[in-house]
C-alpha cells in the first residue's frame, strides 16, 4: 500500500535516504546531486484586501517554524533591505493573513482565499525564486506515471 507524507525537506530527504520512502519532492535541495529539478516557485508577500500597515511600526509577518527554507528566505531578505520586521504568528500564514493581522510570504498556488499581493503596492523586496527538486527510485509502473504528472503540475504552477 502506497502513503504519502508532507515534512519538511530535510525530513523528507533523510526518510528518503534511509529508505523510507520511495520518492520525495523538496524544496532548497543543499549539496545533492541525486535530484532532479523539476521547477523553481516563485514567492510574494501577500495580505488580507484591506490590511494596512500602522505607521512605523515593525512589519507583522506570519511563518512556519524552524527549520523551514521559506522562513529563512523572508526573513534574510527583509533583513537585507533594512526593514524592521516581528514574528505574529508561528505555524503558516493562512490563519494569520486571513485575519488580517498581517502579511505573509506564498507560493502562488498555496495562497488562501482571498489574499492578496502586497509586494509592489507596500515596496516590499523581491523575493528569489526557490528549486523544487524530485528524488526517485521509481522507474516504470503507476508510482512512477503518478509521480511523472506530479512533476508536469508543478511545472506548470511555477510558470504560472
């Protein structure tokens, strides 16, 4: 019987590598060479319609906890332009963003309903565009078809 798992990419690869699971797709794939890059997602700074940053106040910004490679992008990049930023919410952004208290960093096709892209309009940075990597060891059969039309979905997210 075939499962699936959702972790982060450093836990999915040492599942992978200990033999645990037969296929994983990661995210910020650091010094392997067993990967194949299947896209490169791009990333924005989205809000709630109406949000408003009050002032001079730091920017309210809702991320994943460590070790997530999103988490240390944003905040590398914020910290890089100079911008004051605090932590409102540790665990995803999608509760925080959908409440309106502040912003958060997306993929495109991983945004909740109704958010929107602040990027241009509050001068936020430009965020770098990130590798998304397959590691397989599956070679003909269902898995390996399934996991084919997994990697055309994600390309075609990316380019969207």
């Amino acid at each position: 019987m075939s499962r699936g798992r959702i972790g982060s990419s450093g836990d999915l690869l040492q599942s992978y590598d200990r033999r645990e699971l037969d296929a994983v797709i990661v995210r910020l794939q650091t010094s392997r060479d067993d990967g194949e890059m299947i896209a490169e997602e791009r990333f924005g700074w989205f809000a709630a319609p109406d949000w408003q940053r009050r002032g001079y106040e730091p920017l309210p910004v809702a991320m994943l906890a460590e070790p997530c490679g999103v988490r240390a992008m944003a905040s590398q990049v914020l910290d890089a332009a100079g911008i004051a930023w605090t932590e409102i919410f540790v665990g995803g952004g999608v509760a925080a963003v959908t409440a309106g208290l502040g912003v958060a960093v997306f993929a495109p096709r991983m945004l909740p309903l109704g958010a929107v892209d602040i990027g241009d309009r509050l001068g936020r940075p430009a965020l770098p565009r990130l590798p998304i990597f397959i590691h397989s060891r599956l070679t003909e059969g269902p898995p390996r078809d399934a996991l084919t039309t997994l990697s055309v979905a994600f390309r075609s997210a990316a380019r969207g």
